[in-house]
C-alpha cells in the first residue's frame, strides 16, 4: 500500500470530482479489515507501527474523499495547487491589470455612468452602462 500516493489510487477509484459515497465507504471498509491495527497484535513493533499508519491514512482518505471541500483541495493537490494557503493574495501584476468579466448582479460594485465616453467600450446594463 502506497501511504505517499493520492486517495484516490488508495482507494483504486478514478481521479475525478464526481464520487460514489457508497463505493468510497464501501472501499474503507475493504481496506480497514486489511490493514486494522487489531489484526498485527502479534506481530513487530515496526509491523504495529506500519498497521497504525495504514489505518490513519486509510481514514483520512475517506474522510478527505467523503467531504467535497476536502475532496476539491485534494484534486486540486494532486495537480500541483497549494491548498494550504488561504491567506495567499496575488502579487501578478499582469493578471491583477486584465479586464474581468461580471454577471449583471454582481455589477454593483461598479461605477455607472449614463453618457459613456465610448459606447463599443462599455457595456449595457438594463439603462445603465458601465466603462
């Protein structure tokens, strides 16, 4: 068993946004009645210290792949996007500079004029437009 790799090749289902909660609970359950800590009693004290490991990351996956927030930032993890950062504000000048696109709703924030300067420059909204 891979303790390194992602959940979802953990628990041998596609990597994708769209789960089966049952097949993941289904596969936990598989995986912990294989790798439970009870079964190595008997055995090394590395083999109980691996068992523990197993078990630990068997329900983190679950618990990682069951909760779709966690599951997006796994995906998103898998390729290459920290997730740990909540705080990160970017400092990229070009994207901060690019015009981005609203919906009508969330407009609002915008300044609005009646006589735009330049009508193929901005954009109608119900009688108000926006530059």
């Amino acid at each position: 068993m891979n303790l390194d790799g992602n959940f979802f090749e953990l628990f041998d289902i596609p990597v994708s946004w769209q789960v089966s909660l049952k097949d993941i609970k289904n596969k936990q359950r598989s995986l912990q009645q294989q790798f439970h800590p009870d079964l190595f009693v008997n055995c090394s004290n590395n083999e109980k210290r691996l068992a523990v490991e197993r078990a630990a990351k068997i329900n983190e996956a679950y618990r990682a792949l069951s909760s779709p927030l966690s599951r997006a930032k796994h995906l998103l993890s898998i390729y290459g996007h920290d997730t740990n950062n909540e705080n990160f504000v970017s400092s990229d000048t070009a994207f901060l500079m690019e015009p981005h696109c609203f919906t009508a709703k969330s407009c609002d924030c915008l300044l609005y004029t009646s006589d735009a300067a330049d009508e193929e420059d901005s954009v109608d909204l119900g009688g108000r437009r926006i530059i």
